[in-house]
C-alpha cells in the first residue's frame, strides 16, 4: 500500500506540473486553419482549403529569385559568316541559328568560359555586321493568384459589347504564350493556328495553363462558359515558352523568332502576356512591327509597384497595360511607372482553365487581351488605322482614374471600348 500511494502522489504532481503557466502545450489544430487572407496564392481555384502547417521553428528560407537571362549567352542578329567565323576562332560556341522571315540570320551563341558575359556581349556588338546582339534575357507569363468565385464580371465594368460582334472583317491577331489547350470545350471552333518555337535548350512547356487561358479571353466560343471578347477573330498562337524545372518562360531569341514568324505572317495585333528585361534585339524587332502597321499590346508586368519598368511593355512602341479589379482599383502586384498606357480588368477574370472547365486569373496578363480586343475592333471598322492612331483613339477615350490626367498608375485611365458598328 505504501508503493501504491507513493506512485500516484508523482503521477499526480507530473500531472500538475504539465499544466502549470508557460508550459509546452500542443495547439488545438483549428488554430492553423487557413485564414484566406488576401496574400493566398493558389492559383488552382477548384483546390480544397487546406490548413496551414504550424509555423517551423526556424524562418523559412527565401526562395531564390528566377533568373534574368542565361548565364553565358549572347544573340546576334545580322552576322555574316565571316563574323561569325572569327568569333568562333577566339571561342565562342554556335548554339542555334535561324533565318528571320525578311532573310537576315540570327545566332545564340555560348561565351568563351574565361570570358566575362559583358565582355562576350560588346564583342559580338563589336562585329560589322551585328545589327543587334544582347544578352539572351528570360520573359515570363505575367500570371498571379486567383480568387475563389466564379462569377467575376470583368466585361460589365466596361461595357464590353456583347459577344465582340462588329461591323467588317475582324483582323488577324497574334500571340506570343505558352503552350494552349486546342482541345479546350471553350475554344471549339474557335479560329486557332498554333505554331511552336523549337529549342535545344529546355522541356517544352506542358502546363498550358496561362496560354489557353489567354487565348480564351480574346477568341474563347461566343456560347461557351468562357466567351472570348473577340471570338470572330482569327488567332495565330505562338508557343514561345520552355520549363526549366518549375521556371516557365521565354528567352529573348526564341521570343524575337516568334515575333518575326507573325509578322511574316501578316497579323495585324500581337498580344504579348509576359514581361521581362529591356533587351537590344528585341527592341529592334518591336521598332520594325511597328513600322510595319502592327500593333502591339503587352502586360505592364507584376513586380509591385517598387519594379523597375517591364519589358516589352515599357518600349514607346507598345501599349502598356496595368489591371484593376472591378472597383477600378489598381492590382496591388501591377508595375507602375510613366510608360503605362491603359487600364483594364485583370483581377478575378473568368476565362478557361488548363483541360477543361473554366476559373478566375489575376494579373496584367489578363488585362492585356482586354485592349489587343479593343484594338481588334477598332481595326475591323477601320482597316486603314495605323498603330499610332490605334492607341490615340484608345488613349483619348479612356476613363481618367486616380490623377488628373495621365499618371504612373493607370496610365490614361480604363479602357473604354470602342463601339464595333457606329
């Protein structure tokens, strides 16, 4: 008896000790529910809430940020193949070459090891015939994260016109993207040519998540869950994108082949959902698209709105689009700076999922098609239009928001969409 009292005197005060103040005491699950704050995002909208893990004892690591360009790269566009030659003698290494449409080369090519990529990149400028060559800098999808609803509506803040009809024959719109879902129920009879740009380099991308959601948002079928804004038009899609690991993006030769390959195909608009560097190369191609009567439409980025300008957005030559949600207020992520041109709807857009179905996007990316459409039917009533008086017409019919006048915010203000049969 005396061993019996004495062990349950100490399991009595182990007991007490466990629930004195300050002791370690595991928390109730519900404590790590996921709150659903506005910094979630999950882009897979059908995804099942899952709890949040408890905090480790250590911070997280910081990922990594993505790289700008490829470590020992450079393009050329122009060389002869003397140049070309004698580059080779003093090491550097021909990784790919193309003939552009109107018959000039262009080269990607390795640096020699010892030499730094600056260096590499003002040899090659240093060459005759070089009419361009930089760095070859990564673009991305200008995609983020997506709310939670699925009616989102975008067109109505706008007045979009119903179902994109107009008067005329719509022009041939471009794109620049991932890979899409032709097979997607919302892009059935959908008029889409789909070209790849073939690398040596990096996987094909598989995911074509950003891609098909794009391309439904201009030319989606008019009676699907995820009617395009211009669904009579005809769409040359351009897949211009790899994966490195979980990186999707584009490099600037394979994006300069891409561009020039609709421009020898005569499209009147590109849309150009992604964002990146300022680039040599392609700033030159942008110059001759526009000189060529094309116009060109591409999201302001999502970097925040301490970023630097995104590129192609922040050329003269291109339309700079931001996003705003339905309140008209500007996308928290969306770039900012005095190249922006135009607001648009880019926060909770429906548009098509990746296989099948339909879900909301987030991001300048999404705003973008809103003005390549507009443009689109601006052209189809006026065929004649030049790409300058495109963005005047669009610029001058804005709704100012934020400042008076211009600003880096909003740019001129909301698109205001043209009506299609004055």
């Amino acid at each position: 008896m005396p061993r019996l009292l004495l062990f349950m005197t100490v399991l009595a005060a182990m007991l007490l000790a466990d629930l004195r103040p300050g002791a370690d005491w595991p928390a109730p699950a519900a404590a790590w529910a996921d709150d659903d704050d506005d910094d979630d995002d999950d882009d897979d909208d059908d995804a099942p809430r899952r709890r949040r893990a408890p905090p480790p004892a250590q911070p997280r690591a910081q990922a990594a940020p993505l790289p700008q360009r490829a470590p020992d790269e450079v393009i050329a566009r122009g060389l002869t193949p003397a140049d070309l030659a004698q580059l080779q003698e003093i090491g550097f290494e021909l990784l790919h070459e193309t003939r552009l449409s109107a018959g000039e080369p262009m080269h990607r090519l390795r640096k020699p090891a010892a030499m730094p990529l600056e260096q590499a990149r003002e040899t090659v400028r240093g060459m005759g015939s070089a009419t361009a060559a930089d760095f070859n800098h990564y673009y991305r999808p200008g995609q983020a994260g997506a709310c939670r609803g699925s009616d989102c509506p975008a067109r109505q803040m706008i007045a979009w016109p119903a179902h994109g009809a107009g008067c005329g024959t719509p022009p041939l719109i471009g794109m620049v993207d991932t890979g899409l879902n032709i097979r997607h129920e919302g892009l059935e009879g959908a008029r889409i040519s789909l070209h790849r740009i073939a690398s040596d380099s990096d996987a094909p991308d598989s995911d074509k998540l950003h891609g098909t959601a794009v391309a439904a948002l201009l030319v989606g079928r008019a009676d699907s869950r995820t009617p395009g804004l211009v669904p009579q038009a005809p769409l040359i899609a351009v897949d211009a994108f790899h994966k490195r690991r979980e990186d999707e993006r584009a490099d600037a030769f394979a994006l300069v082949e891409a561009l020039d390959y609709l421009a020898a195909q005569q499209v009147r608009i590109v849309n150009l959902s992604l964002a990146g560097p300022p680039n040599q190369a392609l700033a030159g191609q942008i110059r001759r698209m526009d000189q060529a009567g094309i116009v060109l439409v591409a999201a302001a980025g999502n970097g925040g709105p301490a970023a630097k300008p995104a590129f192609p957005a922040a050329y003269p030559q291109v339309i700079a689009v931001t996003a705003v949600d339905r309140r008209a207020q500007v996308y928290r992520r969306a770039n900012r700076g005095e190249h922006i041109d135009l607001a648009a709807p880019g926060v909770d857009v429906w548009t098509a999922a990746s296989i099948r179905g339909a879900r909301t996007k987030t991001g300048t990316s999404f705003a973008t098609p809103f003005v390549t459409a507009a443009a689109a039917l601006l052209m189809q009533r006026e065929p004649g239009l030049t790409p300058a008086e495109v963005r005047a017409r669009l610029l001058s019919s804005a709704r100012d928001l934020g400042k008076a006048g211009h600003d880096e915010v909003f740019g001129h203000g909301l698109l205001s969409p043209p009506d299609p049969c004055p």
